[in-house]
C-alpha cells in the first residue's frame, strides 16, 4: 500500500506514484519509500542537521552544516527520469536518501545518506533496488559511485548487493561501477533480504514478550472478555497489560485506565475495540514500541465503503508508524510454545502443542479449523487468523515458518491470494524442507471474500493447480482432506516412490483398496494380500511383516474389517510393530475408527458417526489424551525424515487412507527430485528491446497490437529468429510473395477460426511452382471466404515437424504466466495446456512440455522421427525471460513453433503491448 500523503493537484508533474512502496525493514518494522518532492525541504534539513559530521563528510566529501537553497533546490527537484530521488520515511521523518543522476547514455551516479539512527536496518539495500528498478524501466544499465574509502558501510551496500562490481582507486576515491540488471546473484540476495524481514516482522507478532490488550469487557458475552479470557486460562508467560478505564482488575489481572499510563517497550497490542475507536490507539501503541497489532474488532472493509476507508486509514498509520497488523476482523493469534502459551483468539478449544502451523483467513473458518485439530488431537505450533488481509498475509507467515524450528509441516486455508506470484515463490522455498499443505479452490473475484482485494486472476483453474504444483505444495480439496495429510505427513517418513502394498483381511476391502491407489497414481505392486477374515493379530503381522520386507514396496496401506469378536487393538498393535521396524511410510484403516494410534495401551481411536464429530473433522491425530503434549511420549515407534516422533495414521475409509498417500507421495516425488537451475540464455539484448517497448509506447500510449517486423525485432533481442512472412490479397501477389521468398512455399489463412484448427483445412504446404501457387490461392479463397477467413500469408516451407503454441499473458494475479500446448483439437476441444510462472529453471521447462497429454507427440507418433526437446526448451526458455523481462508484453503467442528433429521454428507470433499495471511482485522489495 502507498500513499503520496499529497493530494493528486499538489503533486510535482510527472510524480511517479507507482514508484511508492512499503517495505520491511531488517528488524521487522516497517518504513515508507517514495519518490522526493519539493515540499520535503524542511524535512531534508532536518534529516542534514540530525547527521554526524562524519557522515556528512562521508556524503558530500566536505563539511556541510547547512544545505544551500541552490543545493536544497536541486535535490528536492528531480525530473524523476534522468535524475531520481527516493526517501524512506518512518513517522513523516525522513531517514534515508537515496538518488541517481544520469551521467551517460545509459549510466547514472548514485548516492545514499542514512540516519544516523537508522544504520544496520538495512535502509541503503532498499534504496539501491529500488533505484536500479527505476533506472532500468528508463533505459539505464549502468551505475556508477564515487566513494571515500572509509566509507565501508557503503562500499558493502554495493558490494553485498549481488551485482558485479568493478572498482579503481584514483584521486583518493573509490571509483565503483556495476550493471544493475538482475542476476541469479543479486536476485537471491533480495528474495534473502526480503525473506529475513517478513521472518523478523511476524517473529515479533508470534513471539511476544509483553501484550497489551486494548478492549477488555466485564461482560461474559463480549469479544473483549472472551479474548482475554483465553489469554489468561492458557497462562501466557510474558506481561500482559489490560486497558480498561473503569475498574481495577478484568479476570485477576490488574488494569491500568489507559495506554498513558504505560511504559514500553510492549511487542504487541491485541485489540476488540469498535472500529472507529482502533485508529486513535496507533500514536500511543508507537510510543511504546509496538511491532503490531492483531485486530480482532469488525466493522471494516467488509462492511462497504466507509469502512474500507476506514480500513484503509489503519494500515496507512501502522506503517507510518513501523508496525504490522493482523486483520481486522481476525479470529487472534495463537502460539502453543511452552516459552510463549498465547492463545488471543475467540476459540475456546486450542489444540494440544505440536508441530502443525495453520493459517486460515476465515473466521468461522478458522473455528473449525482449530476444532479439528482439536479433536484429532492433531498438535498445533501457530495460529494466525488474517481477518481481512490488510496486511499480514500468509506469504509472512510462510517466511516466518520457513525458520522456525516449532514447525514441520504447514496448512493453509486461502479464500484469496493477494499475490499469487510471490505466493508461488515463498512456496518452493518452504515446500523444500516442510510440506505444505493448501486448501483453495480458486483464484476468481467470486471466491473473494467481503474486506479483501485481490486482483482477479484471468487464467483457469488448470493453470492454478499447476502453478501450486510447481511450487511443491500440497493441494486439497477440504479441510478434513488437509487433515489426512497432516496426520501422514507429520508422523511418517515421506515415500521414497509410488509402489505400494495392500494387506487386509478382506478379499473384497483388499479389491477396492487396490483400486483407489491405481486411481490415483500408485502402483500396488505387492498384493493386495487378504488374510483370513478371522486371523488374530498374529496373523496380520506376518501378511504386514512380507509387505514392509518386500524391496519392491515404498509404502504400505493396511485394511481390517473388524470382526463380531473386537480385535481393534489387537490389529493396532500389529501394525504398530510391523511399522516400527521399518522407515517405510503406513497408512491404516479400521472401518469406522480414524486418528492416529500412539503406541500405547491409552492410544485415542475414535468411533466415526457420532454427533461430535463431523465430515470435516475426524477425531484423534496424535497419540496423548487432552491435556498431555501433543508430541506424545509414548509414541516413539520411529522418527520419521522431519526428525519428528512417528505414529500410525488411521483413517475411516479404505479412500481417505490412500488419497492422503497418493498426495504425499507426490510431494516426495517432487521433494526429492533436482529442481534445476534458472535459465539464462546467452545472446539477449535487453537494452535494445527496451528501445522497442519505449519507442512503440511513446507513439501509442494506450498500446496496440505489434505488426510481424516489430514482433520480430523484439523476438530477435531475445536470440527468436520469426520466420518472414508476406501478407497477399490475390494469386498474383502470392506468386510474386513465393519468387521473393524462394520454393518451397506455404500459404496459409491468418484466421483465428483457421489457425491452428484441426476441422478447417486453411494451409497448403510444399508448393514448389507458380502455377501450383495460383492453383492453392484459388482453391482456398473459394472455400474460404464465405467464412470470411481469406486472409492469406506467404511463408517459407518449414521442415515436417509437431505443431505447437507458446503463449505468454500478463495474468492480474500471476504477473507473467507462460502456456505451452500441441496445436489442435487437444488443445483447442480438450484444454490441454501446460502452465507455468516465470522465472523458470530448466527442470521447469522440460515438465512443461512433459505436463501435457499430448506430449508423446513430441517423441515420435506413427513412424515421425521425435522432436529436439533442447531446441524446443531454448525457445521456452527465451520466452520465459523476455516475458518477465518486459511487463509491458500483455500478450504473446508464438504459434506455431514447428518442433522437429533439427530445431524448432517460430513461423507466428501475434503480440500485444498495453501500458503495464504494477505487478503484484515487482523487482524490488515491497508489501503488496
């Protein structure tokens, strides 16, 4: 969120207010970047006068007591192209400067000038990438500095930065220049920065050492007391505050009358006051050092307009102010380590401790989330109820996730995504150490709910299952599913491949089950074996003990009917030792009976078709009973690839036990594989492509369609050859087309209700002489034009190859989002059609082109020799670059690129430019 603080008539022209941006800063708190303006003046004398001579020294090579009028005049007064300014500011003051000055075609000087006060937040790190964006969407590449050699802190903002850098020693001053296009380097040093941020900032909310609580209530009913309530009954160990003006203790705690009277610091404010008192606490919560607030109080966005101005107001005054917020309208906060036991929610039931970390945008929701956990006694580390996703969203609590040891596997619950690319990004690196498992079925404004923005995503629900997939997240269908796997992935080892076993007592059960897991991609390769209906529990340890020693299995499902005599433990216990000698994962189902069996005689299993329980929440996860640690003592059967205690999940239904499986074994499939490394083709002219763009922009603003030389000047920037092709009205003008061009030929329609169609013939091929020429012409403007699809092009005879389409869109939601599918029916009739975002590795383009059906295609069909995939991944991979490159690029669509033997040929492309919205995830670091 962004705000000029101006309104639009008082802004300098050409103000570039796209370029504002929140970020976090090193220690979690928040600061405000934008772009300078004349009226800073008095601020930017401030910020000189509060400076140490050393670091004015430092800046300006001189001492400075007082900027000149002449000086303040020039740095206040940029033209935001060829000279750039940026402050960060935190409360209006200024406490960065950061600036550019074009010094060359395609250079610029750059400073920076900290506070004081501010040095070690990681403040010129921010500026430099967010000037270097800047100056690249205005054709720079280059920056260079002239630095003190004393001015270490300074040499190691570039030097830290990732970017090349070239120095020389001269004049008793450093001389550093660098290209700032990104590289892999400098592009992890950000996603770093940004990651141990986000971390630091939600760290602060889940972890606090002091809360206050603004809004507390003597009334049995109100959210107030029933907040506190829960704060109180779950014994958090860190000071707790209570704010009440009245009386002189709330539920044993002493109150105080009003923040006032406090003393900081205090890490985080928990607060159930109305909606349009919230605002007026932020002042005093900023005096004593609050990192955030979570809003439990309603009356927001949701509500209409006024309270989304409302809303809006809150967030602006938070992080002017350096703090996060969680909501409004959140359902609290929850943290079950024994060092912290915070539980600031209006749940009553808080599940038992563990290692599950759940976030849920919803709050009645997020109630039955935590009932289910509760009643599976699934363990819980963290909590976090987004509200209206004002600004803590689940891409912080990600980034905290991925460092905290309390947590080894992740369910989220999503109504919305703010920003699916950077959703994506975080994903993978999460995915690569702790399953994540995500609840969400689309990405449309249908879906959203009231009090949340999100920009709509134009791609279908396929390309949303395969950007999660790419990003290694688990994807389910319903909260109970997103049980199931945690219960698996929490308590066994991940499956080191598809093939499975099937043991039951059940001939019939054994049929059924085996059937499920070849549905969903499992290969049973050992049974499904049946022991007698009547077997005791010596028996199904045996058919249990040849299943885990088979070295053909990597999985093992076990099913028991119980029969009139109850064997249920007996069975359980069976299991247990069969699986307790093996690192082998287990499924088990005992019809009617679900949890997870703990390896001791008190283990929870729970009948199945009670009044409390429900479809969404089966009971009994992990092993103690209410009140005992959730991780469970007695539970030591193993310890699974997490490091974690390792127990037997038990399911219902033969169905749920191998659905669970199959999704598990798809995430070790992807967990275990190599992931590639990020493209970087050689032979790209960025500098050049942005002449393009900008050139073609400047003559239409509003964008338009690129014609076939233009397309083929920007491909040509990214090393695509577009084959030339020659637009003809009548039979002459295509013969004359072929003499230029030289035989063999090609005509073909230009009509999308032609091109690519496997139903209406508009091409014919290998046409070798005039009179052959003259004779296709006539023949396909006849057939074709009462279509009104006789619009023709002349074009080289390309060798015989599989037809493809390679298309790229800028998506709303994903910023860049590539599709690759075979030309024809399949992907016209069928949708099939592979997606992915950008940037990709090239494991990520080769699955792209493996993900569709038709992909045998490529490989030989029918005695055609297979296609060259390196030919076809180099095109791919080129698209993908330039399409990330240029947001600018709405649309492109190669079609086809003829894949064949040799090489792959680009002989369409349609493009489309448009003035670009800013993308969710841009190349800098910022809060979206």
């Amino acid at each position: 969120m962004t705000d000029t603080a101006l309104p639009d008539a008082a802004l300098p022209d050409g103000y570039p207010a796209q370029a504002e941006a929140d970020v976090v800063l090193r220690d979690g708190s928040v600061a405000h970047v934008r772009p300078i303006r004349p009226d800073d003046t008095e601020a930017l004398h401030a910020f000189h006068n509060a400076q140490s001579d050393e670091s004015i020294y430092l800046r300006f090579f001189a001492p400075m007591k007082r900027i000149s009028n002449r000086d303040m005049k020039r740095f206040t007064e940029v033209d935001y192209e060829d000279r750039m300014a940026l402050v960060a500011t935190i409360r209006d003051e200024i406490i960065g400067v950061g600036r550019y000055d074009k010094v060359g075609e395609t250079s610029a000087e750059v400073a920076f000038n900290i506070s004081d006060h501010y040095h070690g937040k990681g403040i010129g790190s921010v500026m430099l990438e967010h000037l270097a964006a800047i100056a690249q969407e205005h054709g720079l590449s280059e920056f260079v500095a002239e630095v003190l050699p004393q001015n270490r802190k300074m040499l190691n903002v570039f030097t830290d930065a990732g970017y090349t850098i070239e120095r020389h020693f001269e004049d008793g001053v450093v001389h550093v220049s660098f290209a700032i296009h990104p590289t892999r380097k400098s592009q992890a040093v950000r996603f770093a920065r940004e990651h141990r941020a986000e971390s630091k900032s939600i760290q602060g909310l889940l972890n606090p050492a002091s809360v206050v609580f603004v809004g507390a209530s003597r009334r049995e009913r109100n959210v107030g007391h029933q907040v506190l309530r829960h704060i109180v009954e779950t014994r958090f160990t860190g000071r707790l505050e209570v704010i009440h003006p009245e009386v002189d203790e709330i539920l044993g705690v002493p109150t105080v009358r009003s923040l006032a009277d406090l003393e900081g610091p205090i890490d985080l404010a928990v607060v159930a006051v109305p909606a349009q008192a919230v605002g007026a606490l932020v002042p005093e919560l900023a005096r004593l050092g609050v990192k955030g607030m979570c809003v439990i109080s309603s009356g927001f966005a949701e509500t209409g307009p006024e309270g989304l101005e409302l809303q809006l107001d809150l967030v602006r005054d938070l992080r002017d102010n350096g703090m996060r917020l969680v909501g409004p309208n959140s359902f609290g906060l929850i943290n079950n380590s024994d060092a912290i036991r915070l539980n600031a929610t209006l749940s009553p039931i808080v599940p038992p401790r563990g290692r599950f970390g759940i976030f849920s945008q919803s709050g009645a929701l997020a109630l039955a989330v935590l009932d289910s956990a509760d009643r599976r006694n699934l363990g819980v580390s963290t909590f976090a109820s987004a509200g209206n996703r004002a600004d803590v969203s689940g891409n912080d609590l990600m980034q905290y996730w991925i460092d905290d040891d309390e947590t080894q596997a992740v369910g989220m619950y999503l109504e919305s995504m703010g920003n699916p690319r950077k959703f994506t990004r975080i994903a993978r690196m999460l995915s690569a150490q702790k399953p994540v498992i995500v609840v969400k079925s689309t990405l449309t404004a249908f879906s959203t709910p009231p009090g949340q923005t999100v920009r709509a995503s134009k791609a279908s629900p396929a390309a949303m299952d395969q950007v999660l997939n790419q990003s290694g997240v688990v994807r389910v269908e319903s909260i109970r599913e997103m049980f199931d796997v945690a219960q698996l992935v929490l308590h066994q080892s991940l499956p080191a491949g598809n093939r499975v076993a099937v043991v039951c007592n059940s001939a019939q059960l054994g049929a059924v089950t085996a059937d499920s897991c070849v549905a969903r991609g499992l290969d049973v390769t050992h049974g499904p074996v049946a022991v007698h209906a009547e077997a005791d529990g010596a028996a199904f340890r045996q058919a249990l003990d040849a299943a885990f020693d088979d070295p053909f299995v990597d999985s093992v499902v076990a099913c028991f009917i119980p029969p009139l005599v109850t064997l249920e433990e007996e069975v359980v216990r069976a299991v247990r030792e069969a699986a307790g000698r093996s690192d082998k994962p287990c499924v088990a189902t005992l019809l009617g009976l679900a949890g997870v069996d703990g390896a001791h005689d008190d283990h929870m299993l729970t009948e199945v078709g009670g009044d409390e329980v429900s479809d969404d929440a089966p009971v009994s996860d992990e092993a103690p009973a209410s009140g005992k640690d959730g991780d469970g003592d007695a539970a030591r059967v193993g310890v699974t690839n997490y490091g974690v205690v390792q127990a037997i999940p038990l399911y219902p239904l033969p169905d749920d036990a191998v659905r669970a499986l199959a999704k598990v074994t798809e995430y070790g499939a992807w967990r275990s594989k190599d992931r590639g490394e990020f493209v970087v083709p050689r032979g790209l002219d960025r500098r050049k492509a942005r002449e393009i763009i900008d050139g073609l922009l400047d003559e239409d603003p509003d964008g338009r369609a690129l014609t076939d030389d233009e397309s083929a000047a920007l491909l040509a920037c990214y090393g695509i050859k577009l084959w030339r092709r020659i637009e003809v009205h009548n039979a002459e003008e295509a013969v004359a087309a072929a003499d230029e061009l030289g035989y063999p030929v090609v005509l073909k329609s230009l009509s999308p209700l032609v091109r690519g169609s496997s139903l209406i013939n508009g091409v014919r091929t290998d046409l070798t002489s005039a009179g052959m020429m003259r004779q296709a012409f006539e023949t396909l403007d006849r057939r074709l034009a009462p279509l009104q699809a006789n619009q023709f092009v002349v074009q080289g005879m390309a060798p015989t190859g599989v037809p493809c389409v390679l298309s790229t869109t800028e998506d709303p939601a994903f910023g860049p989002l590539i599709s690759f599918a075979v030309a024809g029916a399949t992907r016209d009739l069928l949708d099939d059609i592979g997606y992915r975002v950008p940037p990709l590795t090239d494991v990520d383009i080769q699955e792209l082109i493996g993900s569709i059906k038709a992909a045998p295609l490529l490989d030989g069909h029918q005695g055609l020799p297979p296609v060259d995939r390196r030919e076809l991944a180099d095109v791919i991979a080129r698209v993908s670059v330039l399409t990330d490159d240029i947001p600018e690029l709405a649309s492109l669509e190669l079609n086809p690129v003829m894949a064949h033997g040799h090489r792959a040929d680009v002989l369409g492309c349609q493009a489309m430019l448009a003035p670009p919205d800013r993308r969710v995830d841009p190349g800098r670091r910022s809060m979206t």
